[in-house]
C-alpha cells in the first residue's frame, strides 16, 4: 500500500475521532448534564440517520424501478392511488408516532439536565462586553472573592451559576460540561452543573454581544475537591505586597498612570470597578477573556497595546515608558 | 351604463384570431419607453423586475457569504476585521431573508399566479407596481448604507439591548430597522395581490379543488404573511422608536424588556422560514407532476399538509429562546410543537416519493433539483427536530450546527426548487430553453458543493464553534473543517457563476421554446411563450386539475369580456363561477411617486422625528393623484 494510500486511510478513520475529542466539545462530555444531552442527541441521531436512508433507498428504488406503460400522464392505475393514499396516511400517522416519542425522549433529558441540586456550590457570574466576573459567594464576608474569566470549581460536586448581565445579553456556554444558558440584562438566570474528571474545559460566549464577540472565553478548571479548598482559601487572602524595589515602584506606578481607576486589587489603594478584579492576577493561566495564555511576553503586549489585540475592547492604551511598562508588570506578575 | 352603449361596446366575441390578439395587445400592452416602464403596472413586467432584483440581491449576499467563507478558511485570519465581519453577516443573514427569500418567492407569484388562474392581471396591479418600488428603494437603502459604512451590524435578528441606542450608538440599527418597513410594506402588499387574485379571479370552472398545487402554496403564503408581518412591524417600530424618541419597550430599567423583543421577533421569525419554504414546496408540486408525467399523488394530502404547516407554523417560535431562562414545562411543549410540523412535512415528501415512484421521470434539470431538495431537505428537517429537543438545543443553539441546520431547510428547502423553478419557467418568461448541458452542470456543483459547505458545520457545532464569531484561535481544532466548508462554499458559488451565464447566454441564443415546452398541465402553458399583455385571447374555462393534459390543444373558453378597455373577469369564491367584469387599472406614473414619497419618509424618519410631519403632504399628494377618479366607464355604470 502507498504511503499516501496509507496516510489518507488513517486521516480517515481517526481524524473524525480525534476531532470530537477537546476541550470545547459537546461530543466529548466531563460532565453529569454533557453526559445526559449526548445520551439524547445519540438517540435522536440514530432515528433522524434511519428516517434519512429510508427516504433516500425509496427515492432510488422509486427511480430505478420497472415502470408501468402508459400514453398519458391522466392514465393513473386507481389500485395504486387508493393504496398510496393509505400508505401516506399510515407513514403520517408513524411519523406522528415518532415524533411524539422524541417528545418524551427530549423532556425526559431535559429533567435530568436541569434537575436542581438544594447544596449546590453557588457562583454569581456577570457577563460583561467582553470578559466574564465571577463572584464566589458564601455566607460570611470574608469568604466572598471576585475574580474574572477563570472558573475553578471542585470535581464532583453540583456547581449552580447565577448569571446576569452588565450591558447586553451574553451565552454562558461550556461544552464539555454542560449546555448554554442566556446572561440577560434585567433578568436573573441560573444554571447548574456537575464535572465528572479533572480538567480545563473551555467556554466561549455564545450570543453576538457586539464587536469582540468571538474574543469572550474563559475556562473553567475543575479541581479535586481538597485542591479546589486550597485555592479557594488563597483567593480569600488580599494582594501581597510586593516583595522588591521594582515591584513596590510597579504598584505605585499602577494608581499613577490610570489602571488603578478600572481594576481592583484587593488589600490595595486600586479600587476600580470598571474591569476585571486583578488581586490574583498572577496566578490566571489566561487574559483578555482567554483569549492570550497568560506569561510575561503577552501580558506586556496586552497592557502596552490592547487595541491590537483586541479592536474594540474597553481598555484604553496608555502611554507608559518601557521602564514603566516593565515595572508595572513585574508588580502584576507578583500578584500570585 | 346604458343599455344602448352595452351594446355598442366592442367585446371579445365579435372578433378572432388574429384581430382579437391585436386589438387586446394594444389595450394591455406597457407603453413603450422610459416612462411607459416607470408606469408600467403589468404583472409580467413587475414580477420580472421583482425576480431579477431579488437575484441581483442573491448574488450580492452570495458574494457577502464567499467573504466570510474566506474570512473563516483558517485561524486567526486577518482577511477582514470584526467590524467588517459583523457589518457582513448582519449583511447576509438580512439581505437573504429580506431582499432575496421572501420577494423571490413573492415575485415568481407575482408573474405566475395570474396566468396559472387564467387571469389577464393580478388584482391591484397599481398596488403591485408600488410594492416593487419600495422592495427596491428598501433594498438600495440598506446597500447605499452598506457602501457607506453605515450598514447594520447587530446581526439579521437585532438582538435588544445591543442594537438599543446606549450599546450601539451609530445609525447602524436604525438603517435595519427601516429596511425592514419596506420590505414589510412590500411583502404586505403582494400577500394582499395574491390573496385576492385566488380567490376572486380565477377562471371559470376552476374549483378550490382544481387551483394548481403551486397556487394553493402561496395562498398559504400569502396568509402567512399578513399574520407574521405585523408582528415584525411592531417590533421594529417599537426598536426605532426606543432609539429616537426616547420610549422604553425595551429598557428593563424601566418597566420594558428584552425578551419582549424576542418574542416579537421570533414570533414573525418562524414563520417567515416557511414563508420562504412554502413556495418552495409548490415549486417542488409544479415540476414534479410535470417530470414525473403524473399528477402528484394525494392533491388533498398537500393542500391540507400545506394549510397545517401555516397553522404550526405559528405555535413554535419560542423554540429559538430555549436558552433564555424560560418555564422548563412550557419549553418542553414547545419541542413537541415544533417537532410536529414534522409531521406535515413529512406528508408532503411521502406523497412526492410516491408520484415518483409511479411516475416515468423525465431526468431534466428542473428534475434534479427537485431530487436534489428530496435528499438535502429532509436531512434539514430531521437536525431541525434535533434543534426542537430543549436538551440538545441546550448545546447546539447559536452554533454552527444550527448554522448548517437552517441552511439545510432554506437552501435545501427553497433555493433548490427555486433554481429548478428558474430552468422550468425560463422558457414561459423569455421564450427560451435554458441550456441542458450547462443545467446538468449547473445542479452537480450546487449539490455537491453545498454539501462539502454544510454538513461539516454540523460537527464544528458539536465540538463548540459559535456562530457570529469572526475569527478562532488555532488550538481549537477547528481549522480543517472550516477550510474545507470554505472550499465548498466556493464550488457552491461557482455553481450559481453557471446559472448567471446560462441565462445572459440563453436568454438571447437559448433554443426557442414555443407554448408548451414541459408538456406541462397548467393554464400558463396554455399561451404564447412570453405571454401577450392580455396573458390570454380568451379566458379559458377549466374543467380538470390538470387542464391541458384533460382537454390537450383545445382548451374550452369564455367570450365576452369588452376589448375596449381593460376589463378581467371575477368568480365565486368556491366553484368559481363568472360573477362580474371588473375593470383593471391603466398604467399609472403614481405608484412610483408614492413610493418615492413614502421612501423620503421612512428614511427621514430615522433622522428626525419631525419627518413624521413634513413627509406626510407628499405621500398625501401622491395618493390623491393616485386616487383620482378618470371618469372610466366602469365608474359612470
């Protein structure tokens, strides 16, 4: 066999495979209610792939089939009408069977998907143009902390999203674990999820929002439980300080040239409400709403530039000397 | 009128053949020259105005699609910018529903309608030579703003807050908003013209039970519309009015809100995709029973399929906010009802496999795009009742399965029967054959290209790609799937370059086709290839569903109707049985300056409230002249 024969062949079979796999992928479920949607698509999709070939074996054989002979197109057999017309009617009636039977298939997913869970972890997400806010709520104070565009939640346990919206109506959407659910302005929706395994899965806003729609991601790291404890009670803890002559010169230079005025970092003078909270910034494994890895090369591109980045976004550029630049994110880089 | 002048009016039975033609084509005929076109309020030379324009805007969104396609082919592509994107979507999605699908399908009514009821004109012809104009003005509007940077980007369905006036404070929404007037004024209009037609213009002897398939589909249509429109109506004006004079419909700050916009939206949104599928249907009915060389099997089957298919049509709409937050119960209803215009549908394909499968084909062109819709159309159908499913919908909404989805049922559904109804009526229109080499050609590509678009969207879908997103990173394995949709989107396009050149081509060198090329049944088959201005010498009189194949060359006819002045014949409703002669209208300079008067208000309007005002003494005036009486004969009677 030729490589090539050989290289196609493999393509194949193992690429349409390996597609579905993915960190955003709805045929790739990590979680209870992905599970459950895939279950029911896989159903329909086989009654849908067997109704298909039906249609389409009757259409040949009607085509290729022997014909009666006749002169005129008004010469019609009367057995045969009367015997299709009893056919159609008998295929409607299938069909209505079938479809009514879908029904049920469909809202017995639907219960399952949706079922409410009274101890859920509770987050309250707000949609903003174009980045995401997440707000971990718990009864005292001291235990609420705000972060953005990165959601780690603990494995194995009922996860509810409270969503709501800044500005426009914007899709929480997180394939692998579940389906989309609408942020809408004036409207408390909420949603509910369960991760089976460990892992990053990737979520992308899914309803046009405006100029940087498709720059709206975030991720969603599901951590084992004890881990997921950890981190939570590092979220709770203020900023550091920052340890070094160029970091303390960097916070300085962070209320002095504007950044202070849209950003918060807690345990700081930086109280802005405007942008996403920066107290951990150090520690998110993306920026600009997933849409940059987070390392020192691309977090220095964004803040000298986030038009180039990002047309559109709300963050204005600011003239910053390089020696400014540097020491600015040193500072954020610290902030762990 | 007077006994005497009764008689000594000329009529239609005191003249013959070749005298009767002449004296009736000079009554009915368009004045020649500019003006005589401007005035023009013949149904042909509309309807074939309104077709040509809807195909200029076909390509021009094509074109939008290919830009996009380019855009998409890989990663991080830089060919256009996000605002060039949005600005292009928004382009297409509304260019193709509101300047392509419903007034091509409007306008192959418009031309066929009155000769497939064996009528001279269609009922309000004056009304009918306005509601072009204002599809074109409507459509040079929205492009005019397009060239100018101002063409809307808040995408086809104007999602509020977005296009309120806080998040997009450009003119943008509001260049939407207004096309949208037109089209609506338009689209009402020739509803109204066809409605009537049917009804009262039918020729004699053709009952409710023996009006053409096709007529019946865009009587339903016409119904359609005139129960969506309004909704859509209400939405936008509500839209223009929060954006310009401060009102809060939308404003969930202030009592209004957001799904209100929805529901509006979706609740004409629904319907206007079987606006747009229905005609096709009937499409689909003409040229099957005519290649399959039978009528199609279960004519009442059909009709009642198709007056189903209008009723549901209607009770499914919330089916595109499943994602919303809505009651759980309620939308698990409305997956039922939605997955139960399957079962109308479904009838309709059972009785077309059945015609087929007792027919003996006759494989031409128009043929095989009827084939061709078979098989892509009920692969749309069947993701469509995947989409219905809340669960599924939970996943696949405003992805690009549901992007593959609606094209399946709209390209599959519609323009697959609409390019087989361009090779099946081209030669009535022009009096020439399109070519049948070319066609064969013509129908691989678009089918073969169409599915290398399409159906890998479906998986890029399942494995998270959102729709309206103008750009992707290269890590999300979308890459190759997007190339190849993108090297189908090509082939697909090239398909309609063939059909561009067979009709500039055939259009003056195709083979001649004489009356009755298809050997076809219905009465537009039963006239000169193009029709003369009076459609018929004499109105015939039916006897049989299938007309010409019942009674062959020699067609039963009534006399009697003045060839004096232009005068159509009105029947009952039901068995259609003579009633009066009516007079129709002499070709009018009005129309058109009305609506150029309603366009400077319309546009004004999204400038200025005060437009309002000012516009109105000129649309005044214009009805007035249009209005005034002239003293015909019918009026002295």
């Amino acid at each position: 066999m030729p490589v090539w024969v050989r290289t196609v062949l493999i393509l194949c079979t193992t690429w349409p495979l390996a597609a579905c796999a993915g960190r955003q992928s709805a045929l790739d479920p990590q979680g209870l209610q992905s599970d459950q949607v895939r279950s029911t698509l896989f159903i329909f999709l086989a009654v849908s792939a067997i109704v298909w070939i039906a249609v389409v074996l009757v259409l040949a054989v009607g085509m290729l089939r022997r014909k009666r002979a006749t002169h005129t197109p008004l010469d019609l057999h009367e057995g045969f009408e009367q015997r299709a017309g009893r056919l159609v009617l008998g295929l409607g009636v299938a069909t209505t069977v079938i479809v009514l039977g879908l029904s049920f298939v469909s809202y017995a997913g639907q219960r399952n998907v949706f079922a409410k869970d009274e101890h859920a972890l509770t987050l309250k997400i707000i949609g903003h143009q174009w980045w995401w806010e997440v707000h971990y709520e718990a009864d005292s104070p001291h235990q609420s902390f705000v972060t953005a565009n990165e959601i780690r939640i603990p494995t194995g346990q009922p996860i509810k999203v409270e969503l709501e919206s800044a500005d426009v109506i914007h899709s929480f959407w997180v394939p692998s674990l579940t389906g989309k659910m609408d942020l809408i302005t004036g409207q408390k929706n909420e949603l509910q999820f369960t991760a089976k395994n460990a892992g990053v899965y990737r979520g992308q806003c899914a309803e046009f929002c405006g100029l940087q729609h498709a720059h709206m991601a975030f991720d969603i790291i599901a951590l084992p439980p004890d881990e997921f404890g950890r981190w939570r009670d590092h979220q709770n803890q203020s900023a550091q300080s920052p340890a070094d002559q160029l970091g303390r010169q960097g916070e300085a230079l962070f209320r002095a040239r504007g950044c202070a005025l849209c950003h918060n970092i807690s345990g700081t003078l930086a109280g802005g409400q405007l942008g996403p909270d920066l107290t951990h910034v150090g520690s998110r494994t993306t920026i600009a709403a997933g849409t940059l890895p987070n390392n020192p090369a691309t977090l220095g591109a964004w803040i000298s530039d986030p038009q180039h980045i990002k047309p559109g976004n709300l963050m204005p550029k600011m003239p910053l000397q390089s020696n400014e630049l540097i020491a600015i994110l040193h500072y954020l880089e610290q902030l762990k | 009128m007077s006994m005497a002048a009764e008689k000594n009016q000329l009529r239609d039975d005191v003249l013959n053949g070749f005298q009767l033609s002449q004296q009736l084509e000079r009554i009915w005929r368009t004045p020649s020259g500019l003006p005589g076109a401007l005035m023009s309020v013949d149904h042909k030379v509309v309807g074939r105005r309104y077709i040509v324009t809807a195909f200029v805007f076909l390509l021009l969104g094509g074109i939008l699609a290919v830009l996009m396609r380019i855009q998409l082919a890989g990663p991080e592509n830089t060919f256009l910018s996000a605002d060039k994107y949005n600005q292009i979507f928004t382009m297409h999605g509304s260019t193709m529903m509101f300047l392509f699908a419903v007034p091509v399908m409007e306008a192959f009514a418009v031309y066929l309608v009155p000769l497939m009821v064996g009528t001279r004109n269609i009922a309000f012809p004056r009304l009918n030579a306005f509601s072009y104009w204002m599809f074109l003005f409507g459509g040079c509007f929205l492009w005019i703003s397009f060239a100018l940077n101002v063409g809307p980007d808040v995408g086809w369905f104007a999602y509020v807050p977005l296009s309120s006036l806080q998040y997009t404070p450009t003119k943008r929404p509001d260049v939407w908003a207004q096309m949208i007037t037109f089209t609506e004024v338009a689209a009402l209009a020739v509803a109204v013209e066809i409605i009537v037609t049917v009804f009262k213009q039918r020729a004699p002897g053709m009952t409710l039970d023996r009006i053409p398939l096709f007529v019946w589909a865009m009587l339903v249509t016409a119904f359609l519309v005139m129960f969506a429109m309004p909704s859509i109506m209400v939405a936008s004006t509500s839209l223009i009015l929060d954006r310009l004079v401060n009102t809060r419909f939308y404003d969930s700050s202030s009592g209004g809100h957001p799904l209100l916009w929805q529901h509006l939206f979706w609740f004409f949104g629904h319907p206007e995709v079987y606006i747009i599928f229905i005609p096709g249907t009937g499409m689909v009915s003409a040229i099957l029973a005519t290649f399959a060389r039978r009528p199609v099997v279960g004519y009442p089957v059909v009709i009642l399929s198709l007056i189903a298919t209008g009723f549901l049509s209607f009770g499914l709409w919330v089916h595109h906010m499943f994602v919303t937050g809505l009651p759980q119960l309620g939308a698990g209803l409305f997956t039922a009802s939605s997955m139960l215009i399957a079962v109308p549908s479904g009838l309709q394909i059972f009785c077309w496999l059945a015609t087929l499968w007792d027919g003996r084909p006759v494989y031409r062109t128009p043929l095989l795009f009827v084939l061709g819709f078979i098989v892509i159309f009920v692969l749309g159908g069947l993701s469509g009742v995947m989409v219905a499913s809340v669960p599924i919908d939970t996943q696949v909404h405003d992805t690009y399965f549901v992007v593959a989805h609606f094209h399946y049922v709209l390209i599959g559904g519609a323009v697959f029967p609409l390019i087989g109804a361009v090779y099946y009526w081209f030669p009535k229109i022009t009096g020439r054959m399109l070519s049948e080499r070319l066609g064969r050609w013509n129908f691989w590509l678009a089918f073969i290209g169409f599915n290398i678009a399409f159906f890998p969207m479906h998986i890029l879908g399942l494995i998270g790609m959102p729709r309206r997103v103008y750009t992707y990173t290269a890590d999300m394995d979308w890459a190759h799937l997007n190339l190849l949709s993108s090297g189908g989107a090509l082939i697909f396009a090239l398909s309609f370059a063939l059909l561009l050149i067979n009709v500039v081509y055939s259009a003056r060198k195709g083979t001649l086709a004489g009356d009755n090329p298809w050997n076809a049944s219905t009465l537009e088959w039963a006239t000169a290839s193009p029709p003369p201005p009076q459609n018929f010498d004499r109105i015939p009189v039916v006897k049989h569903r299938d007309p010409l194949w019942a009674d062959g060359e020699s067609l039963p006819v009534v006399a009697g109707l003045s060839a004096e002045r232009r005068e159509v014949l009105l029947t009952s409703l039901a068995e259609a049985e003579p009633q009066v002669r009516e007079a129709s209208p002499e070709p009018s300079i009005w129309p058109l300056l009305a609506a150029i008067a309603t366009t400077i208000f319309f546009i004004g309007s999204i400038f200025t409230p005060w437009a309002v005002l000012w516009g109105t003494p000129p649309m005044a005036i214009a009805l007035i002249g249009w209005f005034w009486p002239t003293g015909s004969k019918e009026d002295e009677a």
